[in-house]
C-alpha cells in the first residue's frame, strides 16, 4: 500500500476542487416551467380547473422563455371566485419570480399572467 503525499496529491482529480471548477450545470426549460407552475398552483388564490371531457384537474400552465438572466414566463391561471384578481395575480408574480431566483439563481425579467377562468370556492355539492 502506498501513501501519496506533497504536491502529488494535490493534483489527483476530486480533491479538494472547488465545486465551480468541476463543471457545468444545465437546468432544462421543462424544470423551469414545472417550478412556475407549482409555484403558481401552490398561491392561495390559484384554483385547478375540473375539465369535464375527461374529468381530470389541470392547474397552471406555463412557458418559459428568454436568456437565464433575464427569463420570460407566460402563465395560464384559473383563480379562485370570488378572491381579488389583481391581489392573486401580484402575489404568483412575486412568489414565481423570487422561487426560480432560489432555486435556480436565474433572475425573471417579467411574468405575465392570463387568467382563463374563475372557479367558485368549494360549494357542497346539491343533493336532488
């Protein structure tokens, strides 16, 4: 068994690299977009729509695009009714925004919000 020691050991590869030296880090746009969309799913004012062909729930829908400093996220949100739209929307724009900053240090430059529809708070069902 040999020990190595003195310069020698330095140079050997995996010690002691600083992390930013052992190479790059690609987050996909899909990542991007799934992180919008749970973070917009998870804003109190956010609704799931029901779809009634297939009975599924579908939250929001988002695209992202732009260079990573200065990304572009379009979002396609259905809000709870009756809940103050502009409220609901400025809070999934700060809470987006300063998520992907977390998560990924890549800065939003805008988010635009459509808001497709307005889902009633959760009503007992009727019974006939």
């Amino acid at each position: 068994m040999t020990a190595t020691t003195g310069p020698a050991a330095a140079e050997e590869p995996g010690r002691d690299d600083d992390p930013a030296e052992r190479g790059r880090l690609h987050i996909s746009r899909a990542v991007l977009r799934k992180i919008a969309e749970h973070t917009a799913d998870q804003d109190p004012g956010s609704a799931r729509r029901r779809h009634r062909l297939g009975g599924g729930r579908q939250g929001a829908a988002a695209q992202v695009s732009g260079p990573d400093d200065a990304l572009r996220i379009r979002l396609d949100v259905a809000l709870r009714y009756p809940s103050p739209v502009r409220e609901s929307v400025a809070s999934m724009r700060e809470r987006i925004g300063s998520e992907l900053e977390r998560l990924t240090e890549f800065r939003v430059r805008t988010v635009d919000v459509t808001v497709s529809a307005l889902v009633p708070a959760d009503v007992p069902p009727r019974v006939e």
